[in-house]
C-alpha cells in the first residue's frame, strides 16, 4: 500500500475509533426503571383518552389483519367484478329484477298538447280563455306587446 | 458484535405469544430488554435526550399496538429495531433543518465513565484535548451526516452490528450498507481530521 493510501485507510480507521467512544454515552443511573414505569402510566392514560371509535377502528383493524388483508381484498375485489359482470350481462331493455315485488300497472303515453286553449291578449298582456273557465295564469308569463321593439327600434327610455 | 452474532432469531418468540395473547408482564418484559439498545440507536441518530426518550415511548407503544400483525418472518430483535428506525427517520425529517447541537446535549455523564476515560487516556490527541470538546464535536460530525448514513454508522461502529443484520433491517442489500458506511467514513474522516494521531 502506497503512503498516501495507507495515510487515508488510517484516517478512515481514525475516524471509527473515535465514533465508536460514542457507546459509552449512556442515559442516567436508573433511568431505565423509570422507563418502564413510563411506558405503562402511558398507555394506561392513552387509553383512557381515546375514544371508543377509534378503538373499535384499531380493534377491527386488527382482527382484519389477523383474518387476512390480502385474502379479505381479493374477495371484496372478485364481489364487485361479479355485480359489475351481472349488470352489464343482462339484457337491453329488459329490467333487471330489483328483487322485491314492484307495483306492477300500465303507463298511458301523454300527448304533448297544449296546457289550455284560448287566445292571448297581446295588449292586456292576459289569457283569454276560450270557454267559460277562467285560467288564473301569472302575469309575468306574458309581457304587453311593444310595436317599437317589435319593429326592431330602439327602446325609449323615460326619464 | 459477538453478543448479536450469537443471537438466536426466535429467541423472543415465548415473549412475543404471550404479549400477543395479553399478558402485559410479557411485553414490559420485552421493554426491559430492549430499552438500552433502542435508546442508543435513537440517541445516536438525534444527539437529543428528551428526544430520545419521547421517540423511545412512541416506538414501544407503536410495537405494542402492532404486536398481533407480527407473524415471526424475521426475528422480534430485527422487527422492532425496523420500526425504531423508521420512525425515527420520520422524526428527524420532520425536526427543524436548522436544528444545532449545544453543550447541553452532550452527555456529560461519560467524562466520568471508567472505560471511556481508559478509551481516550490511550490515544494521545485525545489525552491533550477536552473531552467535552470531543464529544461536542463527534456529535457535530455525526449531524453532519445524513439520515440514512448516521443510522448505518450507529448500527455498525456504536451497535457493532454486522452489515447483513443491518441490511435487513433497513430493508437494503448488503452492498448498499457497505458503500454508505465507506461514504459516511470518509466524512466523518474529514470532519475529525483535527483529533487525528
């Protein structure tokens, strides 16, 4: 080994020993008892602390965990790709069956025909029903007929 | 290193049934041996006491909530030091950047070690200097690695654990916690060039 190679390979030796002084840094006399103690006035408190939710979550985690994630998502997984395929596999235009039993009757088609019959009175700005009845419409369903906007001139406005 | 050599991979498992069927004298059983361990690997990443001791609860209470997800692939030894690990890499990411080491971090209890004033009393830069001085400022070279290279400097040269038990539980090849011990090396070389024979 070269010098300048041995000088570093006994830098980087240097460097170790000291680092390794660091092993004697060590917590006070007894403070490891005192740790313990600690750890269970801890979990003691913690557990008081938390909500029942959010023990029934970690709990129900847990059994999860134990029962099999992996096992648990596939067959979640294999469900929904089941209920997917049956959608998709029935029918056009064939209702799939709700399960249940559905009020069964037939529908009447309705004509789109008009909602009354009668006149419109472009002045009044009112129904004219045709017959006796009489047809309470809003009146901001029909404006009064403006001849200057109709003819396309420009609007007056009053001062 | 022997001590972890030596170590029997299911060595724990009688504990470990028991914490996992409720028996709590188990589990404080299992902190009881594992605290000094633990509490080194923390405090050398952090340099902090109060720190450590914070993480150290957290780590044990995350252990023991996660106990019944533990299935015994690898040793409880390797499990909770890969929790202790990540967690306390989370931390120090989250800890402000410009957080600074002080003498009041520096563990003043070690100038009064038997074995470490031997330790230091045989090197002769060491004998001249201030011991405070030296522990200030391997904490500083410490600092000044980063996250990942300080964890594999205090597993391998403070822990004296071997690199396929590292590898393990840091999740990583042995090759990769070589070169990040060559690199954290040469680091520490650089920034301790002053204690040098």
């Amino acid at each position: 080994m070269s010098s300048p190679e041995r000088r570093t390979a006994d830098g980087l030796e240097r460097a170790q020993q000291l680092v390794r002084l660091k092993r004697y840094e060590q917590p006070d006399e007894g403070y490891f008892e005192g740790f313990l103690k600690e750890f269970q006035q801890r979990q003691r408190a913690d557990l008081m602390q938390r909500s029942s939710r959010s023990l029934f979550c970690e709990r129900l985690g847990t059994y999860l965990a134990d029962f099999g994630g992996r096992r648990m998502l596939l067959a979640g997984g294999a469900a929904c790709a089941l209920a997917l395929l049956f959608v998709r596999v029935a029918p056009e235009g064939q209702p799939v069956d709700a399960g249940f039993d559905a009020p069964r009757g037939e529908v009447t088609p309705v004509s789109a025909g008009p909602l009354f019959e009668g006149e419109i009175d472009l002045w009044e700005g009112m129904v004219v029903p045709a017959g006796d009845e009489e047809i309470d419409l809003p009146l901001f369903m029909v404006e009064p007929f403006d001849s200057r906007r109709a003819a396309g001139e420009p609007e007056i406005i009053e001062l | 290193m022997a001590d972890v050599k030596k170590r029997k991979p299911d060595e724990d498992r009688g504990l470990v049934e028991r914490a996992k069927d409720g028996d709590t004298a188990a589990f404080d059983e299992l902190v009881t041996k594992y605290s000094p361990k633990l509490y080194g690997l923390v405090y050398h990443m952090t340099s902090n006491h109060e720190d450590t001791n914070d993480l150290l609860q957290d780590i044990f209470a995350k252990a023991y909530r996660s106990l019944r997800r533990f299935r015994g692939r690898s040793a409880f030894y390797t499990w909770i030091y890969s929790i202790s690990v990540n967690m306390t890499l989370n931390f120090l990411k989250k800890r402000n950047r410009h957080w600074k080491i002080s003498l009041d971090d520096v563990d003043s209890a070690i100038e009064f070690d038997k074995e470490f004033i031997e330790q230091t009393s045989k090197t002769d830069p060491v004998r001249e200097s201030n011991i405070h001085e030296l522990q200030l400022r391997l904490n500083e070279a410490m600092m000044e690695l980063s996250d990942d290279h300080r964890a594999v400097v205090t597993m391998f040269d403070i822990q004296g654990m071997p690199h396929n038990e590292i590898a393990k539980i840091l999740k990583v090849s042995p090759g990769t916690v070589r070169s990040r011990l060559f690199y954290a090396h040469r680091q520490l070389q650089n920034h301790l060039e002053e204690f040098r024979r």
